[in-house]
C-alpha cells in the first residue's frame, strides 16, 4: 500500500512540477537544516553531491526513507534485545555482560545509520504544517535521538561511578525512555499522514 502511494506520489510530482534547476524549488516551511544542505547554496549542492532533477531529488529521498524506516525497526528488534541482556545483567546474570558491551555498539550504530538516512534526505515535496502522524515521528524523534546519545555515556558513567545504584537507575530510566518513544515512533509510521 505505501510502495503504490509513493509511486503515485512520484507520478503525480513529475507531471505538476515543472523541470526547474535543481535546488531552485524548496517548499515552504522546509526545515532550516534541509535549506542548509540542500538549499540552492545548500552544502549538498556547493559539494556537487545532489542528483541533478527534482524528479531525482523525490527518488533519492524516498530510497532513503525506505532504507530509514528498514534499518530503524532492525535497530528496534536489536534495542529490545539489548534491553533484556541489561535486564540479565540487573537481575545478577553477568554472563551477558560481554555481549550486553558488544551489541551496544550494534544497537547505536545502527539507529544512528537510520537516523542519518532521514535527517539528509532530500526535501520533501511539501511540508504541512497540521499536527500529523509524522509530526508526532519527527518529534519523539528528538527525545529517542537524545536519548540514544546519552546511554552509551550513561552506560560507562554505572562502572565510575561512586553510586552505582543511581548510575545504574539512571541509565535505565532514559534506556527506557527511550526505548518507549522509539516504538511509538515505529507504530506511528503504520498509521496514514
């Protein structure tokens, strides 16, 4: 259902914009870190980096967001799994500790690989702005964004830490956190615009 919408989208693009100079046209309300990349001063742009047709430009960023939405429900599945070896770890089963430290890693490379895919993908054809399904996306974005920057951090601050109960509390209270605000995230993008 949504590859066809996306092609019927991509058809209807072709024929109601006009062949203009690529990085000409931007629409409005075009977030101000897209107007920096691709703007027609864009970084993109100067670095010669951007397909050379808007047409090109809506098929990139929607390869772009399918491999986004792909990687981000694998970084998903290998979150919860993470959460449980840190549960095991918790409850005293410190055999999971060594693969708990290495799929950490597996876990934050991935999201921030699904993350990069969507926040330099290309322009959108329009940006709304009525509150929305992935209004609410873009938003907890920010939060499990955040929150995927300081676990890692957190994770180390538990092993220095003076106060291990605190340190340990705190990283699971944002691992948490940000596990929840990343599964809305992902329910959302099954419900229409």
């Amino acid at each position: 259902m949504h590859l066809f919408r996306n092609l019927l989208l991509l058809f209807i693009i072709s024929i109601a914009i006009p062949n203009k100079e690529s990085g000409s046209y931007l629409p409005k309300s075009t977030p101000y870190h897209t107007r920096l990349l691709w703007g027609k001063d864009g970084i993109v742009r100067k670095t010669k980096l951007a397909p050379t047709s808007r047409d090109e430009e809506l098929k990139l960023r929607l390869k772009m967001l399918q491999l986004h939405q792909k990687i981000a429900l694998g970084s998903l599945g290998a979150f919860y799994y993470q959460t449980y070896l840190g549960n095991e770890l918790v409850k005293g089963n410190y055999q999971h500790k060594e693969m708990h430290s290495k799929f950490s890693k597996v876990v934050w490379g991935s999201y921030m690989i699904s993350a990069g895919l969507s926040y330099l993908a290309p322009p959108a054809l329009i940006y709304d702005k009525r509150i929305s399904s992935m209004k609410i996306h873009k938003f907890l974005s920010y939060v499990h964004f955040l929150g995927m920057a300081v676990i890692p951090y957190l994770g180390y601050r538990i092993s220095v830490s003076d106060d291990y109960d605190k340190a340990l509390q705190l990283h699971q209270n944002v691992a948490y956190t940000t596990l929840f605000t990343l599964s809305l995230s992902a329910l959302l993008t099954f419900l229409p615009y």
